[in-house]
C-alpha cells in the first residue's frame, strides 16, 4: 500500500477541544506536539480560565448586532456588551494570537486544524431572554440567534486562517442539547415544565444556514457533535454536514446502521472511542476491536477506514494538563492499533 493510499483508509485522531488548565501556550503545545499529520490539532477551549471561556460565552462572542452578559442563571441577550463579552472576546483573541506563534515557530506545520463552536440549537438553549426564560421559547430570538452567528462565523475563520495560513480547516458544530430541544425535554427557567419542541425543520435550517456560511468563510469540512442519545444523525447530514461526532460506547445497533449508510455515502465519522478511565487490565487492542468489530459485522471495507477519527470517549477539562497530554498519545496509539489489525 503506498503511503498516499495509506493516508486515504487509514483511521486518524482528534479531540473534541475542551482543555484542562488555564495556560493557552502549553495546552497549544501540547495538542500540536501530540497530533500533527495525518492528525487533526485543534484550538483548545479552556473553561478554567472562567467567565467568558465557557462554550456558550465564547461562541456568544461571535454573535454580530447581538450582545449577552453573564447572570446568575447564565448568559443574557442584552441591548449593549459589557465587561463579560469584553472577557470573551479577550480570550478568544488571546487563543488565536496563541494559535499564530506556534504555526510561527514550528518548522513544519500539520495539514489540517479544528476549531470548535457551539452550534445554533445548544446556544439558543444556553442564552436567556430579559424575562430570566431561554431564548428558545421565543421564535423571533430563534431566528435571530441562527443568523447572527452565521454572520460571525466568517470573520472568526478569517482569523484563524491568518494565524495558520494553508491549514485545511475543519470546524467541530458541538450540539450537546441537540436531542434534549428536538424532544421538548430542556426544563423552563422554573423547572417545573419543559420547553416545547423545536420544529425538525427549523433545526435544520438553522445548522443549513450555518454550515454554509462556514463553508463561504473557509471550512473544508464541517462536522456537527451530539451526543448519542436520539442522535438525529440523519437530519444533521441532510443539513449539509459532511460527518458527526459521537461517542461510541453508546451507539445503538440502529445508529451503527446509520453511521455505516453515512460512511457508504461519503461522510466522516468522529467516533469517542477512547475511555478516559479504562477498566483495569483494557488493551489498546481492546478497544481497537470496539470499533472493527462492529464495523466489520455491518460489512464495512477496511479501505473505508479513512473516514473515521478517533476521539476520547469524553472532555478532557476535568483532568490535569498532564493526563490530557498522555491521553493523546494514547489516541495517537490506538489509531496505530486499529491501523494494524485492519492492515497488517
């Protein structure tokens, strides 16, 4: 097998972007030290770092002709920014001046990179009107969310472009409330009922708008996260996305049937294959098999491999600097696993 072949069907590695920590520098070195080519380096996210870091703050901040400031009960649209969109955009700023000095220093530079926002589903379930309730109750604030976030996209990946020039880039749409708002189950502000349905429809539209407007800013590729309880990883596909992530040790036999006609379609899977506490004695050819067997059994050809990342089975902002580090060497591991057991 050539090595043009090779990079095609074999398996590669990411992450899903939350870092532990507080230190933009070391975390930077640490995930392109750890995932160059065929790997895919993201810009890390740390919350430790606190207002502002979090995941709904940070995409807030690229909301154009809206504003939101942190309550007690979370982020609220507001007529004018103040010290907390200040506090994001700070940050956000200070990652991709960051992103810049080690694409700078580096005497060879990773193909690819992946930045990770909020998708519009998640941030209309974490922003809040003045009325204390979550702007999903409102269908005008809906609407206004999805289209000023896919105004900002494009002036964001213009940054990141700037600091990692040729880079081909990848943005990750994380969605962790996408089933919970597709199925009427977020709680309202008083918690005593829940929030209506949002349409099918209007989800996908939203995430239609909002990949193509990353795709007219300079994605290569995007791919939307979900958990994997009711995942709808039809309708994201039908979006335009070109893959899902989704942690694997929840997949039902269902969705492996989904992800295997996404793959014989073309898409990228992201699969969270990597447990962050392994039972005792688990072999990285242990957990290689989690993935082959059930690929093997739908009748996937090994060749179609190459659609596949493999991630940590979670976020690594609970662990120390240290052990996120060691668990992308581990994943860099893995991917050497599966590769050989498919291969040879």
């Amino acid at each position: 097998m050539s090595s043009e072949t090779a990079d095609q069907t074999q398996v590669t590695a990411t992450a899903l972007g939350e870092w532990p920590g507080t230190d933009p520098v070391e975390a930077e070195k640490a995930i392109r030290g750890e995932l160059g080519t065929p790997h895919l380096p993201f810009v890390p996210e740390l919350p430790d770092r606190g207002v502002g870091s979090d995941a709904v703050g940070r995409t807030a901040s690229l909301l154009v002709d809206l504003h939101a400031d942190l309550q007690p009960h979370g982020w609220r649209l507001v007529d004018r920014p103040g010290r907390d969109a200040a506090r994001a955009e700070s940050a956000l700023a200070t990652d991709v001046n960051v992103l810049a000095d080690m694409v700078g220093a580096e005497e060879s530079h990773a193909e690819g990179l992946q930045v990770r926002i909020l998708g519009p589903l998640s941030l209309m379930a974490g922003l809040y009107l003045h009325s204390g309730e979550r702007a999903l109750v409102d269908a005008g604030a809906r609407r206004d969310i999805a289209d000023s976030l896919s105004a900002g996209v494009a002036p964001f990946l213009a940054r990141v472009r700037a600091a990692a020039p040729g880079a081909k880039l990848t943005v990750q749409v994380a969605e962790p409330d996408a089933a919970q708002v597709l199925a009427g189950l977020l709680p309202t502000a008083s918690g005593y009922r829940t929030l209506r349905a949002l349409p099918s429809a209007e989800a996908r539209a939203a995430w239609a708008g909002l990949i193509e407007a990353l795709r007219e800013g300079g994605a290569e590729k995007v791919v939307l996260q979900t958990p994997a309880w009711e995942a709808p990883i039809e309708r994201i596909l039908e979006a335009g996305a070109d893959g899902v992530a989704l942690p694997a040790e929840s997949l039902s036999v269902a969705q492996w049937e989904s992800l295997a006609a996404a793959v014989e379609s073309g898409a990228s899977v992201w699969l969270g294959l990597l447990p962050l506490d392994a039972p005792h004695g688990t072999t990285t050819h242990d957990v290689a098999e989690r993935l082959l067997r059930p690929w093997r059994q739908l009748g996937l050809p090994e060749r179609a491999l190459g659609a596949v990342r493999v991630t940590p089975a979670g976020s690594l902002r609970d662990v120390s600097p240290e052990r996120a580090t060691a668990v992308l060497a581990r994943l860099v591991k893995l991917t050497d696993a599966v590769n050989q057991l498919a291969f040879g």
